[in-house]
C-alpha cells in the first residue's frame, strides 16, 4: 500500500507547481529512504524536482515519537541551512525554490522544490562514454568552489559523493543534499554521529571510529578528503578509502580491527603511498600526474593531523580552505582548454 508521500501526483501546489510522476528510486542510489521523488511544471512550463517527507517507517518503529522527532528535526534543519545558502548566493548549490505541505489521505506531507537538473554526474559520466578532461577538471573546480562556499559559511557537507554532484546543462555542476550537513550556529538531529554520511565515502579516521576533539577539524577536515576522493573517482571512477583499504591486510580492516584509529596509522600511510604510486602510473602526461597526485597528497592523507594545505594554514590559520584548489583547477582547466596537458 503506498503512503501519503507517494500520493502527490496530480496535486497542485503553491506556487502552482502541479506534480508529475513518482520518481522510482534506482538499485544505484543510496540514502533518501525518508523521502520520494517527483518531477514537477509550473503554469510557465519550468520543470523543477519535489522531494517530499515520508514518515511512514518513523511511524511503524518501535518507538515512533522518537523517531518522528528526529526525522522533522532533520528536515527543519536542512530548510534552515537551504535559507542560509539562498541568503549568501552560493553559486554552487542547488538551490531550493519553493515548499510547503500538502494534504493527502488525512496526513500533511511536506515538501521542498529545487531548481531541475539533468541528473548526477554519474549518470552523465555513463551517458557520455568517453573521458573528457576539460569537463573533468571543470568539474572539479566546481565541486571546490562549492565547498568553499559552503564551508566559509560554517557548513560542512559531510556527504559529497557522485550522487550528490548534480549536473545542469547551462550552469555545470553544483552541490545537492544538505540534509547531512552540520553547520556551527543551527542543530540537526544527525550532530551526535561520529559520522552523519555514506560511511562508502566517509574518511579512515571515521572509518576507525576515531572523533578529533575539536569540531571544526573533524567536519572540514572530513569535507577536505572528500573533495579529494572526488577528485580520485573523476580520474579513476574509484573511491579514495575503497582503494585504500584495498592495500590492506584484511585483518587490518575497519570491520575487524579492533585497536585505535593510532594504532592504525602506519599501516594506512603505507596503504596511501602504494595507492599514490598507482595513481602516478596511470598518467602518461607527467605535469597532470603531479598535478593530481600533489592534490591527492594533501586531501586524502589517512592522517587527519597531517592533511590538509599548509601554505592555506600560514596564511589563513586553517589546514581546510579550498581557496588555492579553487585557482589550482581553473588553471589546470584552462591548460586543458589549450592542449598544455592531456589524458587518454
């Protein structure tokens, strides 16, 4: 039997928006199983994305007050760092452009509309067949821009992987999904996690239950390393912790390990090293490949104390900012641009 969230098509809404089509979720995606999907038009023909609340599994656990608290905390959280992005102009994150509460069945089912994109960069990559640099390192330029947009704003992400970088036609690529976020001043219900995103993506320290006392280093230093294993999937399609732990022994995994995340260091700094000698082998193009692999260096070294930008902490106080991957990029695009560097 469906629930009230998966009964909205048909409806109009504020704004005039009249709801399409369930979106089907896909064996592909993870997360968003308190939500469904739907395309909708407004009376001009613009064409947007609802995601809609569904409470339905809060309602049936075992103890539904508790749970129905933590999933409407959740979403008045992401609506509340959705308006501080809206409110600083980012960019680069998909924007909210509408919400409310519909009735149906008797239950009220809320709702946020964003701005339509033509789907994640994943299913692009798929689409296009072929590996593009420009648009790769494009892309990655966004990605940081972004990040930094987010993080100068005290937000971190937490939950930046392929699914979550959505690609527009006319604007590149942008951040989605906040509902993982943490932000400094506002509360969300997934605070308390030692970590709130895909533990796939998460990095080693999260992985090896290990929680840095100060905050900021634990949230921005965790969005640092995900901005790097995106940087890693781009050219490789691979994760930067699925391939690190590959190196390991299996005794040594996070699943069994059983001593602290300390006591792992060693074995996970040779783990990276073997990965970096393998990333650097697979550039035929010298000046990209150590382009990459300094990046990869800094943004995915399984040693939260030693990550991060240096010359960033010398000039701005912080090992996390994005700023000079920001300008690393764009010159790097526009190289490619004029055939300075290439990749098969």
């Amino acid at each position: 039997m469906s629930t009230p969230a998966e009964q909205l098509t048909g409806q109009m809404l504020d704004g005039g928006w009249v709801v399409g089509d369930l979106i089907p979720r896909t064996a592909a995606q993870t997360g968003g199983h308190f939500s469904c999907s739907y395309g909708v038009t407004n009376r001009d023909g613009r064409k947007a994305f609802l995601k809609a609340m569904d409470y339905t599994s809060a309602l049936k656990s075992l103890d539904p007050a508790t749970e129905l608290n933590i999933l409407t905390s959740a979403f008045i959280f992401e609506r509340q760092v959705l308006q501080v992005c809206a409110d600083r102009k980012m960019s680069r994150i998909v924007r909210a452009i509408g919400g409310g509460k519909s009735s149906v069945a008797g239950s009220v089912v809320e709702y946020l509309i964003f701005e339509e994109a033509k789907g994640d960069i994943r299913t692009y990559l798929d689409d296009a067949k072929r590996f593009d640099l420009v648009w790769t390192l494009t892309c990655i330029h966004n990605i940081c821009v972004g990040v930094r947009q987010l993080n100068g704003a005290s937000i971190a992400h937490q939950d930046l992987k392929p699914s979550n970088v959505l690609h527009f036609s006319n604007e590149g690529q942008k951040l989605a999904d906040l509902g993982r976020a943490w932000h400094k001043s506002l509360f969300s219900p997934h605070d308390g996690l030692a970590c709130a995103g895909d533990l796939g993506y998460a990095p080693p320290e999260l992985l090896y239950r290990y929680v840095t006392p100060d905050e900021s280093e634990r949230r921005f230093g965790a969005d640092f390393y995900l901005v790097g294993s995106m940087v890693l999937f781009l050219f490789t399609g691979m994760r930067a912790s699925q391939i690190l732990i590959s190196e390991l022994d299996p005794h040594h995994s996070p699943r069994v390990w059983l001593g602290t995340y300390e006591e792992m260091l060693p074995y996970l700094s040779h783990a990276f090293s073997l990965n970096l000698a393998t990333v650097t082998r697979s550039f035929p193009d010298t000046v990209l490949g150590e382009e990459i692999v300094d990046v990869l260096q800094q943004m995915c070294d399984p040693n939260i104390a030693t990550r991060g930008d240096r010359l960033h902490r010398a000039k701005y106080g912080s090992r996390f900012g994005l700023e000079r991957f920001v300008q690393r990029f764009d010159r790097l695009r526009q190289a490619a641009i004029l055939g300075r560097i290439h990749h098969p």
